[in-house]
C-alpha cells in the first residue's frame, strides 16, 4: 500500500508541477535605469553609473501591479551593446535604460536614450534592440509595436529566425503609419505640424516558432529577440517632464514582467498562476486523503 500511495504522491506532485509551469517558459529580463558612465569602441560595451533596478509588485494579483525603480547595491554595470549603431547614439553623461537576459550587465539586449537629464528625463528619445522590452514610453506620444514573422525552415526549440517585422506607429491613439519591414528596411513618419518625426529600422530579429508545424506547444527555452534602430525628433517645444514609467502592460508578447534578481529583487507573479496553482495543491491535498482512508 505504501508504493501506491508514493506512486500517488508522486504523480500528483508532476501535476502540480504542470499547472504552474508556463507553456513557453522565458529567460530572466532585469530592467536597469541610470547614468552613461562609459561608451567603449574597442570593447562594444556601455557602461551605467549609480543603476537602479525596475520592478513589479502585483500584490494579490486583483487590483493593477505598483511599478518603481530601485537602487542597486553596485555603483557600474557594463554590457555589450545590442547593435553597433548604439555606440555613436550615447554619451557620457546620458541618461539611459537598459534590459539585459538571465541578470544584470553582460549583454544588454535594448538600450533607451532618455530625454532631459536626472530625474526628468523620463521619455524615450533614441532606442537600439528589442525595443518591446524597454517599459519606456516614446517622446512625443508616439508609440511603436513590431510582430515578427517566423522562418519555420530555421527555427530551434522555441525561436526561430524572422522573415520580417510588421511595424506599427501611433501617434497618441491613431495608427499614422504600418509596414512590414524586412531586414534593413525602415518606417518613416513626419505627418504631424510640429516639426516632429519618428524613423524605425528592422535590422534582424526572432520569432515565436509555436505557430510553425511541429513546434506547438514547447516548453522551455529563451523568447525571441529582436535589433530595432529607432529615433524620434521632439516636437518644437517639447519641454522636460516629470518623471513617467508606462505600465508593463505596454511591452510586446515577447517580452515577460521585468523580474528581478538581487538585493532589489522584487517577487513578479503573473496573475493567471495564483488561482490554478491553488486549485493544484487543493487536488494534491485530496488526493492525498483519499488514498490515506485507502490504506486505513
């Protein structure tokens, strides 16, 4: 009886398991903000002064998540930049957000170019990368979504290489202008009267290979990433505000809740995994009962 009841325990444990595992698990993404400290040629790197860390607090999971930034325990982060084209954009002094996978510094997959200096510059002036990581908001009320298409001949797990990228631009809550981009293409617009212009450039990315035969439903492995190049003019006038971080509602499929890692680490628990997971353990605490009356 003893056997059945640890075959039992057993595979109600791997139930478990299962509910609270996600379908296309994804790799830690840590959100910093801070100063250029130093931007290296030689070494392809950008280095970030004084960084602090971006987080999510969902609470119960009922009401919206309490986003804020804050400080790291280290005074540097150095990463390689996402593109080349990064190294002639930032300058010491800069203020800058940048995202890195599996923890902070290494390799930063987007960079953002803030607008204004401390504290202000809070909107996104330039940004380099996986711009749908970046929880920056565009300068101007602009807006940019991109959704990459697979090349199901070249996937693995996963990911897979992307044909092209389906750009979006919004300026406020109006589409001003779309395109599918292929790899070294760019989306232009300067139709507002405010002497202001946003240019993107697709130059080469990854999809989400679920939708390619054979590769539904895999679990595990790393979310694609993709190298936009994106610069925005300000409108005449534009004037530094105060501080403003969107919600991360706002970042593209690919991209999970910024959870973090460290002594700033704040626990991100995606809301659809808390009542499932419960419903879990309550079936496993069941289970457990029925097959102990069994034995009795």
């Amino acid at each position: 009886m003893k056997n059945v009841l640890c075959l039992t325990l057993c595979a109600a444990l791997l139930f478990v398991a299962t509910c609270v595992i996600p379908g296309s698990a994804v790799v830690l993404q840590v959100t910093v903000k801070g100063t250029v400290a130093d931007v290296s040629l030689a070494n392809n790197t950008l280095t970030i002064s004084d960084p602090e860390q971006y987080g999510c607090d969902y609470g119960s999971g009922i009401s919206a998540p309490v986003c804020s930034w804050t400080p790291l325990n280290t005074s540097t982060l150095t990463g390689t930049v996402p593109d080349a084209a990064a190294l002639p954009v930032f300058a010491k002094a800069d203020q800058v957000v940048a995202v890195s996978l599996g923890g902070t510094g290494g390799t930063w997959i987007a960079l953002a170019k803030l607008y204004g200096s401390g504290a202000s510059a809070d909107y996104a002036i330039d940004e380099v990368g996986d711009i749908g990581s970046l929880p920056t908001a565009l300068i101007g009320d602009y807006a940019i979504t991109a959704t990459t298409t697979p090349d199901c001949s070249a996937c693995t797990g996963t990911t897979c290489t992307a044909t092209g990228s389906n750009v979006t631009i919004t300026s406020g809550t109006m589409t001003v202008a779309q395109k599918t981009l292929v790899s070294g293409e760019s989306l232009f617009f300067n139709g507002r009267n405010d002497a202001s212009s946003v240019n993107v450039t697709f130059m080469k990315g990854e999809a989400l290979s679920e939708s390619c035969p054979g590769y539904a439903g895999l679990i595990g492995g790393i979310q694609p990433v993709s190298d936009y190049i994106v610069h925005v003019v300000p409108p005449i006038g534009t004037s530094v505000t105060a501080t403003h971080i969107t919600d991360e509602s706002a970042a593209s499929p690919a991209s999970t809740p910024s959870s973090l890692s460290g002594s700033a680490a704040v626990t991100t628990t995606p809301k659809s995994s808390l009542p499932f997971a419960g419903l879990c353990v309550l079936g496993l605490s069941i289970a457990v009962i029925a097959v102990q009356r069994r034995r009795d």
